[in-house]
C-alpha cells in the first residue's frame, strides 16, 4: 500500500463535499457533481477506453459489474450462451469469485514463466467452444510482477473468438502515463483506486473500483450515470433501458472519489507517469538488492527479465534451514516493518510492492532487515519460531485469536 497523501483528507473533508446529502438537488450539487465528472473522464483518459462507472465500491465489486455489464451486452446481442470466463492460474482469488457470483464458469489457464501460456489459451477456445467464452480476465501487470509482453497477440486470440478482454486493473499503478489498457486490446476494466491513486482500501468496500468500457459495452453500465449537459451544468442521467441497474446506492463512494480526483489532480499527466516510473523502480532496486539471498522465480535481470511494480521471492534456500516462511514474516515485525502477502500468488512466497512513495533510504533500510534476518536464518534458524522477539505480544495463536479473541490492556501513555 502506497502512502496516502494528506492532501487527500483535507480535500474529503472540506464542508461542501462532507456535508452534502446526497438526495439533494442536482442543481445544489454541481461542485460534486463537477467533480465526478471529472474523476470519469480522468480515469476515461487513463485507460484509453470510452465510458467509466464510478459507481463500484472495490476492486471485485468492479469486477462483478463488468461481468454483468459483459453478461447483459452478449444476451442483448442474442448470444446468451457466452458464459465461460478464461484467467489465467495465478488470477486474483476476486476473479474466479466473481465470475462465480455471475453465474459464469471460470476456466483456469496456464502460466508459463508468471505469463499466459497461450498454446493453453488456444486449446481452451478451441475446447470449450469460441461460441461459449463470454471473456479473459487478465492482470498486467499480473500477480506475479511481470507486464505479458505478448498482451497484444493474447488480446486478438480472445476477439478472434468473438470475447471479451477483461483487465484486472488492480496493478495500473504501474503504468500510468506508459501505455493505455485500450491500446493493448482491453474491452473493459476495473480500476482499484486504493492500489493505484492512494484513496482507503476496497476489500469489498467501502473503496471505489470505477470499471472503464469500450462503447459496445456503453450503454450497460449501471445507473446513474453523471453526465455534463449542453449549457455546462451536470445531471445524474438514470434514463438507460439497456443498464444493468444500481450497483451501489447513490452514485458510489463518494469521499473515496474525492481523493481519487484530488491524487490526480496533484500529480498531472506527467506526475502519473512519474509514479508508475518510480513504483518500478523502487521494486526493480529492492528485487534487486535481495535477489542473491531470497530466490526470485520471475526476476531474473540477467535475461534481462526484471519486475514490474511488486516482485515475488520463493527463499527456497533460508526456508531449507527448516523454518517457515511465517518465521521471516514474524521477524521483520521487529524491525517496523508491516509483512507482506504471503504465499501468493505462488506457494511459500513473499510478495514485495515497495510502490512509489518510500524513499531510497527506506528501501535501503527494508533491504538490509531482510538481508540481517537472512543471515540470523543461516547462523541459528532455531530461534525464528519464537519472532517477533520486540512486540508486546510474541507469536499469537492465530487460531485462538480468531476463535477466542482476549483484549489486551497496554499500558496508557497519555
Ligand atoms: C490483482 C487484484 N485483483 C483484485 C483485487 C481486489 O480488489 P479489492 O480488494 O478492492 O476488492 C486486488 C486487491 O487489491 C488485487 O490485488
């Protein structure tokens, strides 16, 4: 998670956009809904595509509504039989769960490498029936770090079957400004603004995940959708027979939305692109600086194979020792420092995203506990079970805590 800007909360904050109601007027809104005017056509611009909904409230609720918006699109056009989702196996576990939600069937694809495997991909159109693939979900950058180079030729085998290509946005964080989802072939998307412009985090809400679409897909977005009339002003337009309907009450989250608009806005064009470079920066450094102690399955710098914004470590060598990848997790709590994901998108692994607000000194701090933990894992691995040794709470039972949850009363400092 990057740091969230200040700015951000100030903005939120301001009496004329924390003090609304949402059931008033549209003519006594028109700052906001200016604003979420502006957020569409921001995230429009990003994404190279047509029509944005702001409407979603997280990343998988994103991924819901496109589904069905993708759903009601092939019924309408007389093909309702397109009901299987392609993705690829190291998919976000929102994928296959909201596809599942739709009704649809979800078929995993192989990975080659982290990438799409697309003799795989082939033989699934070709098994399941071109007729029947309703669109590929795909992450690009995907979970394993990497941006899949053959993007293009994987995007014109799915439209070649008549689907859709479905962009898991969640990792646009990494390529803001560089290139545009509707350039490399993206019918639709979702964008996880937690991820990408520092707003709170989705989980399921309440975050924001706007979806972006291609004008065939246009007219299915959900309602309201807020629309700028001739005479300037702007009006929630709800008058679109073929929308899926309301996915969220209102217009979304609309906080959340503010700060989306106040991050783009400080940053500008040239800033996006700015982070989207630092983020892989930051995580090409780091990879870089760890990747003779922690094995990394998909950074290999001398094929000239390198990360995109986060990399994955599988430290095959230290966990051989005997301890358990939670034991490094554990560890690192010791010295400040907030474990990462582990054990996805691949088993015993840690997934690192420094992102672009940390600073060199933090990454050369990051680097060097990592480094510090490798070496007490070589000298005495026996003692890692009983990290973190500097908390005031040792190693929990995870189970009794979930289970059996007891307060603990820390001493007041006040
Ligand atoms: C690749 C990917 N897809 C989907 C999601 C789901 O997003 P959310 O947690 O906002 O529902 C995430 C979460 O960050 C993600 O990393």
């Amino acid at each position: 998670m990057k740091l969230n800007p200040r700015i951000n909360e100030w903005a939120a904050a301001l009496p004329g956009f924390s003090q609304l109601h949402p059931l008033q007027d549209d003519d006594t809104l028109q700052g906001a809904l200016r604003l979420l005017y502006e957020v569409r056509g921001f995230l429009e611009a990003i994404s190279g595509l047509d029509e944005v909904s702001l409407q979603p409230a997280a990343g998988a609720h994103g991924e819901y509504t496109a589904l069905k918006v993708m759903r009601a699109y092939y019924v309408d056009i007389g093909q309702p039989n397109r009901t299987i989702v392609l993705a690829p196996d190291n998919a976000h576990g929102t994928n296959p769960a909201s596809c599942t939600m739709c009704g649809a069937n979800v078929v995993p694809v192989k990975t080659n490498d982290g990438c799409t495997d697309l003799d795989d991909l082939a033989r699934l159109i070709k098994e399941h029936g071109p007729e029947n693939i309703l669109a590929l979900m795909i992450t690009n950058p995907n979970t394993a770090g990497i941006f899949d180079h053959h993007i293009e030729e994987i995007a014109n085998m799915v439209h070649e079957a008549g689907a859709q290509v479905y962009l898991d946005g969640a990792n646009m964080n990494a390529i803001l400004g560089v290139t545009l989802p509707g350039d490399f072939g993206v019918d639709c998307m979702h964008f996880n603004t937690h991820k990408t412009f520092s707003t709170p985090h989705g989980c399921g809400g309440p975050g924001a995940g706007p979806i972006a679409v291609r004008s065939h897909l246009a007219p299915y977005l959900p309602v309201p959708q807020i629309m700028m009339a001739d005479d300037g002003s702007f009006y929630l337009d709800k008058d679109r027979p073929k929308s899926i309907g309301k996915v969220r009450s209102f217009i979304g989250q609309f906080g959340v939305l503010v700060r989306c608009w106040t991050y783009i806005s400080a940053c500008g064009p040239n800033g996006l692109r700015n982070v989207s470079e630092k983020a892989v920066l930051n995580a090409n450094y780091s990879a870089a600086l760890l990747c003779e102690r922690y094995e990394m399955p998909y950074f290999k710098p001398a094929a000239k194979q390198f990360c995109a914004h986060e990399f994955v470590t599988v430290p095959k060598t230290l966990l051989s020792t005997g301890i358990a990848l939670v034991d490094i997790a554990k560890r690192m709590i010791d010295f400040g420092i907030h474990p990462p994901t582990m054990h996805w998108p691949v088993h015993n692994c840690l997934m690192i995203e420094p992102t672009e607000t940390e600073s060199k000194k933090t990454l050369d701090h990051f680097a060097s506990v990592m480094l510090r933990i490798a070496d007490e894992i070589e000298k005495e691995p026996q003692s890692m079970p009983h990290a973190p040794f500097e908390s005031v709470i040792s190693r929990a039972d995870e189970v009794a805590a979930a289970r059996k949850p007891q307060t603990v009363h820390l001493p007041d400092h006040s």
